[in-house]
C-alpha cells in the first residue's frame, strides 16, 4: 500500500542553539551518543528524509528550548510552517504547575497550528532513563489544576510515562474524561524480560480501558538504538491489541532514529510490520488517527 497518505505524528526540527541539551559537554541520554545531532536539523533536511516516502503532513514536538523560552520555540515553529507549509501542527512545550500557564497558553495559542502540550514526566529507577525529578508529578494539586486548563481548552496532552507509572496515568486519564490524551511511544516499553514485558502490557490495559487515551507507534528503536524489524512489530501488535487501529499512530522521532536509521527504512520496517492489518485499519494507523486527533 505503497500510496497510502502517512501522517508523521511525532517528530523534530531544531537550531542548535536554542537547545541546552546540545550544548557544552555531551552528557548521557536514553538514546545512546549523539554526536551526529549537535548541529543545526532544519525543516529542508526533514523534507529531504522524508521525500518519496507518502509523508503529506507532520505534526511538530517540542525539544526543550532554554527554560522561559517555549513560546518562543512555537513562534519560530509557526515562522516555519507559514514559510513552507511544514509541519501541520505543534506540539509545545509548558510547565503545568507554574503559576504562568494561562499565559504560556495563550502565548503558544496565538500560533495557528498549535495542537497541544508534551510535559514529559518519564521517571525511571535507571538514572540514565530518568527525566522528570520525580515519578509523580502528574499527582500534584498544582500540576493537575494544569492539566484541567489544557483539558478545557481542548488541547491534545502527550503523556510520556515508562511502566512504573502507568498506574497513575490512567488514574489521570479516569479523573479527566474529557482531556485528549496521546501516550508516547507506546509506552517506551524498555524491559524486554518476561516480567517487563508483563507489567508493561497490563499498564498498557489500564490506560486504554480510558477511550480519551490513545498512543503513538514511535521512538520504537529507543532501547535498542537500531531498526528492528523483529522488535517493532511486537510491540506494534501488543499495542495495537490493546488498543486497537483506532487509537495508534505512527510517529518517526527524527532526528533521534536517524543515528540508527534512515527514514525509508524505518517507515517501510512499520509498513511491513501493519501489513497484516486490513486496509481500513492501516489507514487509520498511518494518517485518519492523526488527522482526527491534532485536527489537520
């Protein structure tokens, strides 16, 4: 299904600059080295990666500009997209417990194609994993007081949690109802042991009995650092299996997947692992799920 339209829902443009993370001393990060990212990933490079593969729209996620600056990251996002047309939609970037958040919002909301807000709150016993301070931020009076303002203006919420804390993502899902939630890569399933890859499942369960959750097939190399025909397509057919096509989406994560890959290779690695899907469901997977959800 060669001609199918496909919606990138989860990648990256960046200035180097702009980008504490890529600056001063390479520290260690979930992804491995990085080397080959310190430097400039303009909007022309992505199209240049993209190009023959059926990408006919994308969706933007923030990369975690200097503290202060997420409005402006939108606004130089939007500076591109007016420019280009490239990408359809931005995910942004905002504290949910700080006091400033109407204002944060209203700022990213003057930008046309702003869509939502990623927070990320993965916590993991692994320093190397870690990324929030703590595993239960999303508990906190402040914080969930946010989360009810980004629910109420009708912005998608992208949720990035490891296993650990699935119990309470879905406790934020069941509290909420009416927020629009997008669970990260799949759930960043990184414990390949027979108890890992239980646990993760019945968090997995816990999550979807929520119809406002849905997830993203991406950063799906993470743990691996490789393109693994093998590897996604299991955890393409748990998730989808839990699920269903009606609430997964493919999401390339470029740059980050192209220390490992190039991009024909990974769309045509998630292509064969959805072959055994029916046309419908495929569509639903690679472009409808994405259109209907960040309303392209």
């Amino acid at each position: 299904m060669a001609d199918m339209p496909i919606i990138d829902a989860h990648h990256h443009i960046w200035r180097q600059a702009d980008l504490p993370w890529l600056m001063g001393p390479m520290l260690p990060r979930i992804f491995g080295p990085y080397d080959a990212l310190r430097r400039d990933y303009p909007i022309a490079e992505f199209l240049a990666d993209i190009a023959g593969q059926g990408v006919t729209r994308s969706i933007y996620v923030q990369t975690n500009w200097a503290p202060g600056e997420e409005v402006a990251e939108t606004r130089w996002v939007q500076g591109v997209a007016d420019e280009c047309g490239w990408p359809a939609a931005i995910t942004a970037y905002a504290d949910l417990a700080d006091g400033d958040l109407s204002r944060t919002l209203d700022g990213h909301g003057e930008c046309a194609a702003f869509r939502g807000i990623r927070q990320q709150l993965h916590w993991h016993e692994k320093e190397l994993y870690r990324f929030a301070a703590t595993p239960d931020i999303m508990n906190g009076a402040a914080w969930r007081k946010g989360f009810a303002e980004v629910a109420e203006r009708g912005l998608v919420f992208e949720l990035q949690l490891f296993t650990s804390q699935f119990a309470d993502g879905a406790r934020l899902a069941r509290d909420f109802p009416d927020a629009n939630i997008v669970l990260e890569h799949a759930g960043m399933a990184e414990d390949d042991s027979e108890a890992g890859r239980a646990a993760w499942a019945e968090g997995m369960k816990r999550l979807a009995e929520n119809a406002n959750v849905s997830t993203k097939l991406s950063g799906l190399g993470t743990f691996v650092q490789r393109c693994d025909g093998a590897g996604i397509a299991d955890i393409m057919h748990r998730t989808v299996a839990i699920f269903g096509p009606e609430r997964c989406m493919f999401g390339s994560n470029f740059p980050i997947e192209k220390l490992w890959t190039g991009y024909g290779d990974l769309i045509g690695t998630h292509r064969a692992a959805a072959a055994q899907y029916s046309e419908p469901e495929q569509r639903a997977i690679f472009h409808d799920n994405a259109a209907r959800i960040y309303r392209l």
